[in-house]
C-alpha cells in the first residue's frame, strides 16, 4: 500500500481527506498490480518462445493499453517463428521425399547391374582381363549402392524420422562381437586392438541395429584412416547410470583442419578423396549418438 498525505482543516474535511486517500491508494494499487501482472504474461510467454513453445499467443484484451503493441509484436515474432520451423519441418520432409524417391530409382537399374554382373563371373570367362573389369564392375556397383543406402539413412536420421526398437544390450559382447567381424581388415593394416572394459557386464537400452552401426562405423573408419602398425585403444567408461565409449588412434594423413570442421556434416580427414568414404557414415554416427539411449 503506498500511503498519500494530505492536510486538512477541521474534522469533517479530515475524514474527507482520508476517505480520498483511501481511495487513491486502492486505484493506485490496483494499477500496479495490474501492469506488473501484464509484466508476469509476458516474461512467462518469452519464457515459452525461447523454450520453442510457439503454439500460444497472448490475447490483447487481457492486458491495459500500453501493452497492447508489445502484444501485437510478440505475437507477430511468435508467428514467424512457428512458421519458420513448420517450413523448416516441410522443407526437411519434402528434401527426404526426394532423396528416397531418386536413391529407389537409382537402386532398381543398379541391382539389375550386380545381377547380371554376378551372372557373367559364374560364366567360364578364360579372358583374364574380363574377369578384372568383372570384378572391378561388382566392387563398384556395391559400394554405389551401400552409399545409396546410406545416403537415404542419412536423410532420414537429419529429418528426425527414425524409429527406435529399444532393447536391452549387452555393450561389450557387442563391441567384442564388431572387433571380431573387423578383425581380417584390422590385420590388412598391421592394427593391434587393446579393448579396455569392466570385469561385470555392462547393459544399455538402446536400438540394436543402430548401436550396432555406430560401433561398426567407428571401426570402419579405424581400419580405413588409423596409421599401419599402431595401436587402436576402445575404453568402455562406467560413469554412474551412463556408459561412455572412447575410440583412440593415431590417424594415417595428417589433420590441417580444426576440430570443429572436422566434427561437421560429411567432413572427411582425407580430403584427396583417395580412400573410400563419403562421409555419410560419419554423419550417421554423429546424429545416431543423438538418438540412442545410452543409460544403463
């Protein structure tokens, strides 16, 4: 209550005086409470913007004249927010349509290719030279089409539009089980494996196929970059209900590039381009990390 004095000569004019200061005190506490309540709308609805909550708007009718501008705007910057990422949503739909689309019509000619490629090796080819460019024909046609496929993964990991089936697993039969299956190439490049993990089985809830990806990508690419005899250390790290997994090598080419370029989409250490890769394994293992669940 905010106290207003006012002198006054007798006391008829005194109760007067007092009756309209009563008066103004309940007016003027009235007004402001009225506008720090219009204050607390708004600060709570910005609160929602920044949360990405842009589905409500602010009605003018429920604060005072002043505020009805900042009303008008907030609502309008609400608006082209929501629009914004509805047309980014869109956008993202309409460019994983097409990605889908073109990868099927790529793939159908493709597998006729691999099909009577495969049906020429089966042939009594005496040419030896015929049955290079046989083997080099399926070698290629594969590889177009493994990067067919993961190019419509990638679109459908960076659209959001994966669904996950989680399960409980066991971490380190899983990472024993890729280093096995990657063990010849391991070899190829004179790699030792020194696989670090606790003596008690260690179990997550994630999405098999996807788990079991983003540990083949990462020895994918151990066996692709890692410099030929060294060694390659994978830590499985208990960190209270989480588990986090450590992949270390030291890299065949040399790294001129930031961290932060080489953590972006379809970055590749060997810009040359003479390995084979595209970057859409790293990309979906980045985004793959994002969506599993990790807790034990």
């Amino acid at each position: 209550m905010i106290a207003i004095l006012t002198g006054y000569g007798d006391n008829g004019e005194i109760e007067t005086g007092i009756m309209i200061d009563v008066i103004i005190n309940i007016l003027l506490t009235y007004w402001i409470i009225k506008r720090l309540n219009c204050y607390k709308k708004i600060e709570e609805h910005l609160a929602k913007i920044y949360q990405g909550d842009n589905t409500e708007k602010l009605n003018p009718d429920e604060f005072t004249k002043e505020f009805k501008k900042v009303v008008d705007y907030i609502n309008d910057i609400s608006n082209g927010f929501e629009n914004a990422v509805q047309e980014g949503i869109r956008s993202e739909r309409l460019k994983t349509e097409l990605i889908t689309n073109v990868s099927h019509d790529i793939k159908t000619p493709l597998t006729s290719i691999i099909n009577y490629a495969d049906l020429i090796k089966r042939e009594n080819v005496e040419n030896e030279k015929v049955k290079e460019y046989i083997e080099i024909l399926l070698n290629k046609s594969h590889r177009l089409k493994r990067l067919t496929e993961d190019l419509v993964e990638a679109s459908k990991v960076s659209s959001g539009n994966v669904k996950l089936n989680l399960e409980k697993l066991n971490l380190g039969e899983l990472i024993n089980q890729t280093t096995g299956e990657f063990e010849d190439k391991l070899k190829e490049k004179n790699l030792e494996v020194n696989v670090d993990m606790p003596d008690t089985d260690i179990f997550i809830e994630a999405d098999s196929r996807y788990m079991y990806r983003i540990i083949e990508n990462i020895f994918s690419n151990i066996s692709k970059y890692a410099l030929s005899c060294s060694r390659v250390y994978v830590d499985i790290i208990k960190i209270g209900d989480r588990v986090r997994i450590e992949a270390k090598n030291i890299s065949e080419a040399k790294l001129n590039i930031s961290e932060d370029e080489l953590m972006q989409r379809f970055v590749r250490g060997d810009k040359s381009r003479t390995t084979e890769g595209s970057g859409l394994r790293t990309f979906n293992l980045k985004k793959s990390c994002r969506i599993a669940k990790w807790n034990i």
